[in-house]
C-alpha cells in the first residue's frame, strides 16, 4: 500500500511536471519567451540574497522598474500560465498584487485564499510566493474533495507537486456561515496575507471580513477581489446602496484618518488595526498595522 502511494506521488509529480512542460512550450511558442518568463524557470529559481525579515511585517521592496505598464511581471506571466482569470485584462489584479507582494516572494509567510473553483490560484501562489504555506476555503469542488485538496487533477485542474502539497491545507467550509471562517482562522491562522476571491455577495464578503480581518497578521493584509459586484444587485449591491460593502472600505476610511479624535468608531471587528485602505479597479487592499 506504502509502496503503491509512492507510486502514485511520483506518477502525480511526473504529470505535473509534463504539464507545466507542454505550458511552457505553448507559451514560448505563442511569445517566442524562454529565460525568467516561464514555470519551468520559475521551478528552478534560484532565491535571491535577502536581509529582509520574515513575514508581511518586514521591509517592502516596491520596485517602480516592476510595475511599468511596458513590462510583464513574473506574477502576470505565471497567471498566464496557470490560466488564472486574475491577469485577464478586464481584472488586470496583476497591476496590484505584485506592488503588495513581490517583497514576500521568498518569505515563510501564511495566505489564505476563499475560492479554490479549478486551483489556478493556488498553482500561482505556490509558484510566486515560493515558501509560503497556501491555505484554500472552498463550500464546492469541482470533482470531490481530493481534487479541491490539490491531489488529484481532472483535465481543468491544476494538481499540486509533493512539494507544493506539503505547503497546502484545503477546508470544506461556506463563507458565508460566521463560525466556518472561524474554525479555519483557529484551524490554520493567523495569516499574513487573506484574499476573499469567493461567492462576491455582500452577504459573503461581509461575513468573512467581519470574522477574518482580525485574523490577519501585524503588517498583513486583506483582499477583496471582483467588487463590481458591489454594484450589482444580484449580488446584494448596487450604486450608492446602503447595501454595498464600498461602504465598508469608505467608512474604514474615516476609522483610519479619524481615530485620534474618535478611538470608538469602529465599522468591522479589528479595524482599529488598519493602517491603510486602498482601492482599485475591482479590487481593495486593507494593510494592518505593523503592530
Ligand atoms: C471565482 S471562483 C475562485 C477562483 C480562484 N480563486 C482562481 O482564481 O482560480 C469562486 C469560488 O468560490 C466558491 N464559493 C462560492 N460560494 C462560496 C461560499 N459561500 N463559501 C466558500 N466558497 C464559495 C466557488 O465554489 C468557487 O470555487
């Protein structure tokens, strides 16, 4: 049984392997790029010298040459790649994560992602953020758990390497029921970085945060992706609506510039942690204090 489990594994890790191969041939067929674009390199990185410190608290490294609208980043390539629709133009999440992200790229830290859908995601974090421990909340998968547990692979999933497996853990949890966020911030937290790419209704998003935000990290953050849908009313949102969780990151806004004249105000549990709010197309950060 021992014997046929590593077998398994390294038949895994072989297709894993081939695939991430053929994707790199298809990219350098469509771009005519090899060199430090693709997976392949990206597996073999070597990990630059660093003096920074551990975790989301240490120095950040926002380098404008990176961030040049004339140039891909290495986190918009490997979007590419794992086909995650967070480098799609009309998201464009790649103008953002790296200036948040690139100084934790070699970092032991903890991210916590809502929303697994087919892994694309959590293929790009493991491949960009190279020693962080990815954590994944999910309510479905696509095909049984063992695939939303990065094990196995359907032909639209991505399958995690043994490496990569032993920085995952995956929970079968609804992001809308208080105590499911609760038990994976006890199960797995506190984390350095939380990204809410999950159901998007104000409902949702506004049950995490209110659960999760305190289980981000001295100098982590919070992310909120898709917020168009806080304009739409299918959603529970709507222009201006009371019901729009904008109001939350507007308001948070007050608690932030206001908070030496009125220490009470306060819009979610743990916001009197929050150092900054910023918001971008679809998208908005809010950075916890250093501490
Ligand atoms: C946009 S997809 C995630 C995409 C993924 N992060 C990526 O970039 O590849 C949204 C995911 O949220 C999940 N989801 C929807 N409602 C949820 C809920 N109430 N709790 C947890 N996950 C939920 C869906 O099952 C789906 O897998």
């Amino acid at each position: 049984m021992k014997g046929y489990k590593i077998s398994l594994a390294r038949t895994l890790d072989a297709i894993t392997f081939v695939s991430n191969l053929l994707l790199l041939l298809h990219l350098t067929s469509v771009t005519g790029e090899v060199g430090d674009s693709g997976i392949g390199q990206a597996m073999n990185e070597v990990e630059p010298h660093s003096g920074g410190n551990a975790g989301a608290s240490g120095q950040r490294g926002r380098s404008c040459k990176l961030h040049s609208p004339a140039k891909v980043s290495r986190f918009q390539r490997l979007g590419k790649l794992v086909g995650t629709d967070k480098v799609d133009p009309h998201h464009g999440f790649h103008n953002v994560y790296p200036r948040y992200l690139d100084y934790l790229r070699w970092q032991p830290i903890k991210l916590l992602e809502i929303g697994f859908y087919k892994g694309s995601s959590i293929k790009l974090w493991m491949q960009y953020l190279r020693k962080a421990k990815i954590v994944s909340m999910d309510k479905m998968c696509v095909k049984g758990k063992e695939v939303c547990r990065g094990r196995m692979s359907t032909p639209h999933t991505q399958v995690l390497s043994s490496e990569e497996l032993r920085r995952f853990s995956f929970h079968h949890k609804d992001q809308t029921i208080e105590s499911d966020n609760a038990d994976v911030c006890e199960k797995d937290g506190p984390f350095d970085v939380i990204i809410d790419d999950g159901a998007h209704t104000m409902v949702s998003i506004r049950t995490s945060l209110k659960v999760l935000l305190s289980c981000v990290k001295p100098g982590g953050y919070y992310i909120v992706e898709d917020l168009h849908t806080a304009y739409q009313a299918e959603y529970g949102g709507g222009f201006r609506s009371e019901d729009s969780v904008m109001n939350i990151f507007k308001e948070m806004m007050d608690v932030v510039n206001n908070r030496a004249f009125n220490k009470s105000y306060s819009v979610v549990p743990g916001d009197d942690r929050v150092s900054a709010v910023s918001c971008f197309p679809q998208i908005c950060v809010v950075e916890i204090t250093k501490g």
